[in-house]
C-alpha cells in the first residue's frame, strides 16, 4: 500500500467518524485539514469525497446538532444546517443518503427532536414506522394536511389504531367477558316457568313407546320477567393538547365498550365546545381523525350535554377524561357532578388514561370531584375495563 492509498484511507475514515460524531469533533479529527488534503495534486477522488461528505454533513447537523443543545452540552447553531427549511432538509437526505438511512433520520427528526413539519409529506408519512409517537403527530398537524398527504395519514393511522386494539382487546376483553349477557343468570326453577315446548323437543327421544309416556330427563326454563334496561356508557373526553394520549385510548376503549351486548355507548369530546361523535364510536380511527385538539377547557357545558342524555341514571355511567385545568366555572361544575351522581348516576373521574399514567392534572378539582361522590384516579385501560366490568356485571 502506497503512502497514497494510507492518506486515503486515513482520509475517508475520518470523514465517516465526523459524520457520526458531528462538527463538535472537527478539532480532534482534524476536519479542517481534511480539505486540504484533498485539495492536494493528484488528489481528485479525495476532493469529491471530502466535498460529498461536507454536502452530507448539512441535513445530518440539521437534526442532530438538537441534540447537543438538548443534553446543554453545546449550542446547537449556528451549525451547518442553518439556513435550511423541512422541506429542503428532506429534498437533501432523500438525494444523498440510501432509502435505510432515509427512514431512520425522518423517524429521529419526527419522534426524537418534534420536527412535525414533517407529516406534512406524504412520502414520510408512507414510508416511517406507524406509532404512538407518530399518531400524535398526525392529530396535532392533520389540519395542514390535504390530499394524499391526508389519505397517507389516515392509513398510519388505522394501522396505529389497529395496534392499540389488539392490544387492548387481548388485555380487556377478559375484564370485561359476560358483562350482561341477556339470560345470562339461570332462570327460577318453578312450575309456572317451564319452558314446555323446549323441554318437550328435547326428550322425545325419550317416548316410552309401551306405555305411551314421555320419559322426561331434562326440563327447560325460561325467564318471565322482563329484561332489565341496558346500561349506557357516556364517555366525554377533554381534547385539549395534554390529554392526546389519553384520547387516542378512549377512543379505542369506546369501540370495545360498543360491542358489548347490552350496553349503548355515547361518545362526546370537548374544549371550549362540545362534539358529539357517538355515531363514530365504533369507528376510533374517524374519532380521531374528526378530533381538533387545542382549545379552552370548559367542563360545564360537557357536563351539562352529558346530563341530559342520562335516561336511566341507575344505569348510567358516566367516564370523564380532563386534566381539570378549567377556565373558571369550578363551583358550577362541581355541582352538576354531585347532583348526577345524588341521581345514581356512576361517575368515573380520569386524569389519564394511558399505559403510563402520569398525569400533569389539578389534584385538587380532582378531590373536589371525588368528594361529591365520583370515583377519581389515573387508570390504564385494563384497570379501567376491570372498574367498568365490576360495576355493570
């Protein structure tokens, strides 16, 4: 090996450690030095190495130099993505790095350093991997987005969603097994209940032939009373940015509490106004492409709205979702709650409802709210089907 192919190799393998370790190496590197090498005679493939690796280095500081300021170890600029927008940043890493590494810096651009701009792409949207992460990205930015960025979207989202149920279904279905099934507790043994066309069907072959009798093994009951009511599940979702998570999954437990027998669900999200999607609630992937997350916090009128779709208030339970940051009317709110559950109307007050349960709530409306007879707590999906199945069981 010449002296050439050393300076080469040295060369190329420190242009692939800047690459990696970023322009806060140049120092120890000697990047600076690198050009001049590869400015030297004789040095062509050098200096198209060298000025490939420098036109890399501009979308990878673009991302990666947010790192450095986000541990406070450097300032992140002026660096060598200034000056460069997202679309832009995309046109470049898409034109000089391979499809591999095309993915993985748009999933750290979108999850790691919240450049949302991103889901405004429709080629990113198709091609990055479907999560959570990536959900809350669409919900906050779906109202910039037309098309086929939006229809892009929608099927990252049906696939999250799609995800999140076989999750919850595996650890809620079990929780919540039998929840009012109609005949579900063994009717009264008594004459006047016998069921004698069934019970005469099932033991014919049981006819004694000699002595012209039916020989019965088995009799058949039935109910005669009346089918009590089924239960009505209000579950209204504050869609303030703080609670994304905690919408993503009530829309999903909302179409599992749908598909129980007996049991109607209603659906309703606010803000500062009240939407009533209780016809999606078997849909979570159009609640939440319907959502518009932002707004005020204001409970009242949701309270009001939920109230009056109360019809039965013994068999009626009531799931808020808030982290009780309201503008004003706490008195007015807190006595709607303590006069639906004086009612029998069951309150379920949630500050979260996600699999971390970590809640940025006013603890003191929620002790408010608990001490006018509602049921208060951070709960994961699983823990809540649990409280849900235990009360209309």
């Amino acid at each position: 090996m010449t002296g050439a192919d050393d300076e080469a190799r040295r060369v190329e393998m420190a242009l692939r450690w800047r690459l990696v370790l970023g322009r806060f190496a140049d120092e120890q590197l000697g990047y600076d030095g690198l050009g001049v090498a590869g400015d030297g005679q004789g040095g062509g493939d050098l200096a198209d190495l060298v000025a490939e690796a420098r036109q890399m280095d501009v979308p990878l500081s673009f991302v990666y130099d947010r790192e450095h300021a986000a541990r406070a170890h450097r300032h992140a600029g002026p660096g060598g993505g200034d000056g460069l927008s997202v679309p832009l940043w995309l046109n470049r890493v898409r034109t000089l790095f391979p499809r591999e590494a095309v993915q993985v810096m748009e999933q750290d651009a979108l999850v790691r350093y919240g450049l949302h701009e991103l889901v405004t792409d429709a080629e990113v949207l198709r091609r990055v991997e479907p999560d959570e992460g990536m959900l809350k990205a669409i919900l906050q930015f779906k109202h910039l987005m037309k098309g086929e960025v939006l229809d892009a979207a929608r099927d990252l989202v049906a696939e999250v969603v799609r995800r999140i149920a076989a999750r919850l279904e595996t650890t809620c279905r079990p929780a919540l097994h039998g929840v009012r099934r109609p005949g579900g507790r063994p009717p009264v043994r008594t004459h006047r209940n016998i069921d004698w066309r069934r019970t005469i069907r099932r033991n014919l072959r049981r006819w004694d032939v000699d002595r012209a009798r039916l020989v019965v093994d088995r009799v058949d009951f039935h109910h005669r009373q009346h089918q009590r009511s089924p239960w009505r599940i209000i579950v209204a979702v504050d869609q303030s940015g703080s609670m994304t998570d905690s919408l993503i999954h009530a829309a999903v437990m909302a179409a599992i509490f749908a598909s129980l027998p007996a049991v109607t669900v209603d659906l309703v999200l606010w803000d500062h106004r009240v939407v009533d999607v209780s016809h999606l609630a078997d849909d979570p992937v159009e609640v939440l492409m319907s959502c518009q997350l932002g707004g005020g916090t204001r409970l009242a009128p949701a309270l009001r709205y939920c109230a009056d779709k109360v019809v039965e208030p013994a068999r009626t339970l009531l799931v808020l979702l808030s982290d009780w940051q309201l503008q004003g009317e706490r008195a007015e709110c807190l006595a709607l709650a303590k006069s639906l559950a004086e009612a029998g109307v069951k309150g379920i007050g949630l500050s979260a409802l996600d699999a971390d349960c970590r809640p940025v709530a006013d603890e003191q409306f929620a002790r408010q709210l608990a001490g006018c007879g509602w049921f208060v707590a951070t709960m994961t999906p699983r823990a809540l089907a649990e409280h849900v199945g235990r009360v209309i069981a």
